[in-house]
C-alpha cells in the first residue's frame, strides 16, 4: 500500500485525489486546514464573486454538469459543484478538515508531515496542492493599523460586513474588484476605487442557461461536450493575443478599445481606465458592469498614489482625505510565494525555501531535485492567463498517478534529475525572457526578476509534454 498525503481540498488536490483512488493499492489522504473543500471559492465570498472562465471549461472534462445556471456561474454555485464531484467519487471521506501543515520532512525513504497540533503523518508521497491563491496579499500601508472602521481583504469577505449606505473604499483594479465594486454600487453611499494600473478589459458574454438548455444537456451529453470544445476554441483566440500573435492581438486591442469607446463617455474617465501596460501583465478581464459602475455619480476611481491609511479613511500624494467606514483590500494574492509557511526540507537536510530563493521552479512545474516522491499540483509556471487552470490540474493528476505507480512498482524514491530540472527551467526563463511579463509590474515576477507563475506557451503543448512519464527524467 502507498501512503499518499495531499495537501489542501480545492479543485486541484480533489484532482489528484480522484485520479490516485483509482488505483487500489494507494491510500490517499488530504488535509484541509478549512472545514470545508473550495480552496478559492470556499474562501472568496464577497459580494458579486463568480467565475471569469466560462462553466463548461471551469469545470472537469470528466465531471460535466448540466445544470449550470448561467454561462460564467456565481462562486456558491463552483463551490456546490466542486463538493458534488468529491462526494461521488468518495473523496469527502479521505479528507481530514481542520488539520494544518506546518511542515514536512524527507528522512531518505519517506515523508513525514507534521500538522499544526504536533500530530505527525508518515507518507511515502508528498503532493503539495494549494495552489498560488491561497495567501491574500495586503500591502503595507502607514496607518493601516489606526483605522477605525472595518478593513478586510476580499478573499476574508464577511457576511456582517455593512455596505449598505456606508461610504467604501476599494483598493485595487483586479479580477476581485472589477465583481465587487458593480455589486454594491448603489447600495453603498459611496464608493471610491484606488487604482494603480487599469486593466485590460473585454466584454462578458454571460447568459442564463434556461430549461431547454438544461434538458438537452441530460438527454444529450455529447451537447455539454460541443459546448466545452467551442469555449476551448474561444480560449485559444485569447491565448495567442496574450502572447502577441500578430493577427489576433490587434484584434482583441481593437475590441478592447472599443468598449471603453461605448462604455465610458467621459473623456478624462476613460483616459485614466485606459492600459498604458502590454495587454497580458494583469489578467483580462471579461465584465459589462466595471465601466458603467465607474461612472456612476456616487462612484470616484482614484488614480493618486496612496501614501496613509488614517482613522478615518486613505490619504493620496495630492494630500486628499478620502473618508471611508469600509476599507476593502482587493490586491490579490502572494501569487510567487509558494508553499509558504510550511517548512519543507528534502534530501540531506535541504530546505526548499533555499533552494527556492531566487524564485520557485520545478520539472513541469511539478517536482524538484532534491526533494524526492514530493509532486505539486498548480506549482511553478503552471498558471494560465486564457484558459482553464482545472485542464491544467487534470494533466497533472494525471502525470502524477503515472509517477505514483513506478514509485510503488520500485524499491526506491523517484527524485528529478538536477540537470534535467535546470535545462527545463532555463528553457522557460528563456522564453518567458523579452514576453509580456517581465515588462510588467511585480504581478508575475520575483525580486530576483524571475517569472515563476505562467506557463509561457499553449496549454495544449503543456498536457503534450506531461501526458507522460519520462523515466530517464528521474534518478
């Protein structure tokens, strides 16, 4: 039997899990420091949250679900589905709630993970899945600590938290706020938006799936499958505007400009929602709601540099007060930290924060020298700006289950080969050298300069080179 300890219960570890029970002879065990499974969409609860990936893709090619409500579904209705699929393929009893790891140690033939309480497990594989948005990132802010009204970050949304007829202040232009500021304009007295950078935007084509819909989805399945090959095609248009392909980036500029064009009549408001950044630095974001929310009278977006958080509300380098009861921090995640704060330490005693200080990589963004029969879901250089990450976490279950089965079929660890790793990283350092990325801001990139959390390329030439694998790759 191998022991097997997944760590976290989002859609990337229930992934895995699914495709390791399937073989008998491993025992699987996830800890989930939550009391619940949705990693992001257990976390992220704030008012107009929903998917920015079409449902049909947002979802597992082996887990279609018919009964979606609308095109891109609200979070309550990702996270309904993420617990259905867990429950039906028996996963919910292999997860441990309320168990946090502090760390894990490899002692030449196993791992040993230790939890928050003391409590230490005994795998002989580790599978690290908590993805790269599971540690909110809050900036530091003079006066923060003096405010005097109610400050939390989006993904610690909390249902007591008043909006109606307060005055609220937003901070920041992401994925998050483009939702929540269309939401509780017009329930808030007001609503002011910092800005640092305006993102680079595309109209939604969000619907509601009616009953007809939903009929022929159940008696024909192969409908759900067209459906999800159209939203992939759709994807790949996206993908290579990201990646500057000279048809059809001008094409999704063009389509960009023109809803600002229609959206935004104001002059100065839509030259300060305007990118001055290559389009793919942030995400692109899908909305029909962010332009006429900015534009409401009881909406201001803020372009000054924010230099105090006071009692009372933010301060910019203009020197204008702007007076706030709620502070709402809308700034992402620590996206290039991973796997902090566990401690992990490896093969002779190495500690993977050290080998990982210039930046986290890993082969295929899954396994790293040094730290044998250890395999990450959603690790480094595997995140997508246009399509799916769950297609991503697919393949790499799957990639897994295949490294698994020669680790029980073998008398000793598999650990990737050292030059190996590095030719592969030095490859996507290459490639990602000169992209849109490293002219970005901080979003993607390491103080080191590093870009450790895209993937560079297609998501298809990624599942062709983890489909299988390579056992000249490991020691």
């Amino acid at each position: 039997m191998t022991r097997i300890v997944i760590i976290g219960a989002g859609f990337g570890g229930i992934a895995a899990a699914i495709e390791l029970i399937k073989d008998s002879r491993h025992d699987v065990t996830i800890l989930e420091k939550a009391d619940r499974i949705g990693g992001v969409w257990r976390d992220n609860t704030y008012p107009g949250c929903a998917c920015d990936i079409p449902a049909p893709l947002y979802s597992y090619s082996f887990a279609q679900n018919p009964a979606w409500s609308r095109r891109y579904p609200p979070h309550r209705e990702i996270l309904d589905y993420l617990e259905r699929c867990a429950t039906r393929h028996g996963i919910m009893g292999r997860i441990r709630f309320g168990t946090e790891v502090t760390g894990a140690d490899w002692d030449g033939r196993r791992w040993t993970v230790t939890l928050a309480g003391g409590e230490r497990i005994v795998a002989d594989v580790l599978i690290p899945a908590v993805g790269q948005l599971s540690r909110p990132s809050i900036p530091s802010l003079p006066g923060a600590a003096d405010f005097r009204g109610v400050a939390l970050h989006t993904a610690h949304w909390r249902p007591d938290v008043p909006v109606d007829g307060r005055r609220i202040a937003v901070i920041g232009t992401g994925a998050s706020a483009i939702q929540l500021v269309p939401a509780i304009a017009g329930r808030a007295a007001h609503v002011t938006v910092f800005q640092r950078t305006p993102p680079w935007t595309l109209p939604k084509p969000d619907r509601r799936y009616g009953r007809l819909r939903h009929g022929a989805y159940r008696r024909v399945p192969p409908l759900m499958r067209a459906s999800r090959a159209g939203t992939w095609l759709l994807t790949l248009v996206a993908g290579a505007a990201v990646t500057g392909n000279r048809v059809t980036a001008p094409l999704v500029r063009a389509a960009s400009h023109l809803q600002r064009r229609i959206q935004v009549r104001d002059p100065r408001l839509r030259a300060q929602v305007t990118p001055d950044e290559p389009m793919g630095c942030k995400r692109i974001l899908f909305t029909n709601a962010w332009y006429p929310a900015l534009a409401r009278p009881d909406v201001d977006l803020v372009t000054e540099k924010i230099i105090a958080v006071t009692e009372d509300g933010i301060r910019t380098a203009d020197g204008v007060d702007h007076p706030c009861d709620v502070l709402v921090y809308g700034t992402g995640f620590a996206a290039t930290e991973f796997l902090v704060p566990m401690r992990i330490t490896g093969r002779d005693g190495a500690e993977l924060a050290e080998a990982w200080r210039a930046g986290a990589h890993a082969y295929l963004g899954m396994t790293v020298p040094g730290f044998p029969n250890m395999f990450l879901v959603y690790g480094p250089n595997t995140n997508t700006g246009n399509t799916s990450v769950i297609y991503f976490h697919e393949v790499q279950a799957r990639y897994i289950a295949q490294a698994v089965r020669l680790v029980a079929h073998g008398d000793k660890p598999l650990e990737v080969r050292a030059e190996r790793a590095a030719g592969y990283d030095a490859e996507i350092q290459s490639r990602l050298a000169g992209s849109v990325w490293t002219g970005c801001q901080s979003w993607y990139r390491t103080a080191s300069g590093r870009v450790v959390t895209n993937w560079p390329g297609k998501a298809q030439e990624y599942r062709r080179r983890a489909a299988r694998v390579d056992r000249s790759d490991f020691r």
